[in-house]
C-alpha cells in the first residue's frame, strides 16, 4: 500500500468552517466506497453529530479517532441526527447513545433499515427473490449471497429515534437552527438539513459532490420520481455550500442537482436505448446501464435497484410495460 492510500484509509476531522467538522471515515467493507462522512457541530458544550458510519470492524474506534482530531470524545455528543436510514450513516447509532446518553433524531420512515435489521436473513432473501424475478442468474446469484454474507449487515443494533426528524423541527447548534427537509428517493427515511442565514446544506446522500445514483428499491411506490422531485427541493433552498455524505464540500450547489437531473434522464434514456430491441428482464438492461458487461457481484445490486426503479417510474409514466413475471420482462409501451 502506498502512502497516500495508506493516509486515504485513516480516519480524520477536517475543519468545515468554524464550528463544524467533517469526520471523514473510510470504510473496509464496501468495495468502491472509500469512506463516508459524518460531521460534528458545535452546540453548547458538546456537538450535535450528523451521521455515524458503518459498523464494521474497527468503525466505532475510527470515530473516535476522527472525534479526537476535532478535540471531541463521544462523551461530548449531545444529540444524534442521521439524515437516512442505512447503514452507513446509522450503523453505529447504539454504541454512540450509549456512550454517550443522546437522543436520536430519525426520519420515521426507517422501516427500510430497521425492519430488515430484525430479521436480517429474511431481508436478504427479499432480496435474492426480487434479483431471481428480475432474471438474475443463479450463478450470478449464489456469488452476490457469498459476498454479501461475508460484508455484514452494518448496524450494531436496533434503536428507533426518540424524535421524529420532519419538517418543522429544527435542529439547534452555535451556527443557528438547522431545518428540515425531507428528501426521500435514496432512501425513504432520507432527509437533508439547511441553515438558511450561512446558506449551509448537509446533504446526507441525496447531494453528493460527485453524481453517483442509487435508490433503496421496494419500500415506496417510485423512488426515482421522488428522487427527481426532492432534487426540486434542494433546488429552491438557494445553499450555497453543501457538505455531504461521501466526498469534499462544494459550493456550486446548483449545478450540482441539475447534473444529477441531467444523469437520471440520460440513465433513463439508456433503458430506453435497451428495450428498443425489443422485451427484456432488469437484470438484461444493468448491462446496459451500467456501461459494463463484467460486473461484480456490487455492481448487479446497485445496478438492479436503479433498474428496477426506472423502470417502475417508467410504467407509472406509461412508457413501458411488464410482459412477463417469471422472471419478469418489460417491453417499450405500444404508442397511443
């Protein structure tokens, strides 16, 4: 490993503005995704932390070192605020509260997390059924259960928020009130926070500072359309510095939701592009999608999803249309 990457997989606070830390904290598991971010506000005598990161071997030490660059123990977190449900942003929820005697604030809708975390072997064979009727091949099959097996479920454990984290409650801190806004599409519990006097957004995973898609597929009716619609949301906060869930701050906030605008219709141009040639299954069109024809077992999950959820936006629009179920096929709509 050289030096840099060595220094790429430490944990470290960097200094937002005064008062606000971003803990960059690189995750092991995940191939692909280096790291996630949590960020540390100063309120009072302590901080309101924003996210947590994933629980995996080594995650809850990498937050402490991370907290201890700021200056800050987990002792000094007054309250918890994760902007959505996965396990990312939420995994080491438990052992934070403990520690530290927190509430949690949460979006209600984290059923897509916390339900699942239940049972985490019914949830994963949801999952498999759903890749078997989108045409997923049992080959293909058995190596995304032997690799998701061996990475984890990512959450230490079960807690459900002690407040509902909707519009209208603010969140207070020494930069000002935070309000709240929901945004779900990456996730149904998902939500941003906006300090409107600084024009500061924490944009969990909904804006990120390099367009990167994904949609927690099969908990709402049509996760892509609410992606588009809670970009529309962002957009008419006028921020102009956003920190995020992966990656550095930005301040070209804008232009930042209409690219991911523009990459969510040309995605949805390549399904099109795909069933021209006539009835296919989701898991024919991530190929296509994805840009790629030797994907890894990630690459099939996380392409199947936003598959799936063109898809199901695409039907509800009319433009295509489910002709078959085992597995399933969708074919362009006949035109009116």
């Amino acid at each position: 490993m050289s030096p840099d990457e060595r220094k790429r997989n430490l944990p470290r606070a960097d200094r937002v503005l005064p008062g606000l830390w971003r803990l960059r904290l690189p995750i092991v598991a995940w191939p692909g995704v280096p790291h996630v971010n949590a960020y540390a506000i100063a309120a009072g005598s302590g901080v309101v932390l924003v996210d947590t990161g994933l629980a995996e071997a080594g995650g809850l030490a990498r937050l402490e070192v991370a907290l201890e660059q700021a200056g800050l123990r987990l002792e000094h977190v007054r309250l918890l605020v994760c902007t959505h449900a996965h396990s990312d942003h939420y995994g080491l929820a438990q052992p934070i509260i403990e520690a530290a005697g927190c509430e949690l604030w949460m979006h209600p809708n984290h059923e897509h997390m916390t339900r699942a975390a239940q049972d985490p072997e019914r949830a994963f064979e949801r999952r498999i059924e759903v890749a078997r009727q989108s045409g997923v091949p049992e080959q293909a099959l058995r190596e995304y259960q032997s690799a998701r097996r061996e990475r984890g479920f990512g959450v230490a454990g079960i807690v459900l928020p002690d407040r509902d984290l909707v519009p209208g409650v603010v969140v207070d801190t020494d930069l000002g009130g935070f309000d709240i806004y929901e945004t779900p599409g990456h996730a149904p519990s998902h939500v941003v926070l906006h300090q409107p006097e600084r024009g500061l957004l924490i944009s969990g995973d909904h804006l990120l500072g390099r367009v990167s898609l994904y949609y927690d597929y099969g908990w709402t009716q049509d996760p892509a359309g609410e992606f588009l619609n809670s970009l529309d949301v962002v957009d008419r906060l006028d921020a102009s510095l956003c920190v995020s869930g992966h990656g550095r701050p930005f301040r070209d906030v804008r232009a930042h939701v209409e690219a991911n605008r523009s990459a969510v219709a040309e995605r949805m141009g390549r399904v099109r592009s795909a069933l021209s040639a006539g009835p296919k299954t989701p898991f024919e069109i991530v190929p296509a999608l994805m840009g790629e024809d030797n994907l890894t077992p990630m690459m099939v999950n996380w392409g199947l999803s936003e598959v799936l959820s063109y898809l199901r936006h695409m039907e509800l629009c009319g433009e295509v249309e489910k002709v078959g179920s085992d597995p399933e096929r969708y074919s362009a709509a006949p035109s009116p």
